[in-house]
C-alpha cells in the first residue's frame, strides 16, 4: 500500500532527523513508525492474556469485595432511584 503524506516543513524536518539519527530511510523509519504505534492483532491477545493473569491472581477475593464496592457505591451516588446494577441482573448483564 502506497500512501502520500503532506507533512508541514517543521514535521518534515523532525521526521528526516530522527530518520538519519537511527540510520534508515525517511520511508523505512516512517513505517517503522507506524508498525510500533498502530495497534496490531498482536496486542490484543497480550491485552487478553494480562487481564487472565489479573482474574487468575490469589486476591480474587480481594477483587471481588472491591467490585461489590464500587457496585454499591455507583448505585448509592445517583439522582435518581434507578439503580445502575439491579440485584436481579448479577450475572446477566454485570
């Protein structure tokens, strides 16, 4: 895939320094820079890995009783009596 940018002179300048600085083309360190900001496949499945890792710890009681209390908290602060988590949606939809 081709694409053409119209880069301001400052931008410009920046980019083709950085460029010579690392030692590649202006080209090659642009998609460099692209490849290492624009998320990829590959870290979504990181993303999922970390949050397993977080559900798998030994403080899921912990995080639980935290959950519980936010929870309450939420459906306590709000200016009307419509509650956010309904009791009797625990496990349906939150």
């Amino acid at each position: 895939m081709n694409v053409t940018l119209d880069l301001t002179p400052e931008l410009g300048r920046r980019l083709a320094l950085a460029a010579r600085q690392q030692g590649v083309p202006v080209d090659a360190y642009t998609v460099q820079l692209l490849d290492r900001h624009l998320p990829g496949d590959h870290q979504a499945g990181a993303l999922v890995s970390l949050l397993q890792s977080w559900m798998d710890e030994e403080n899921g009681g912990e995080q639980q009783d935290t959950g519980e209390y936010l929870v309450r908290a939420l459906d306590e602060d709000r200016l009307s009596n419509r509650r956010l988590f309904p009791p009797e949606q625990k496990g349906l939809t939150w």
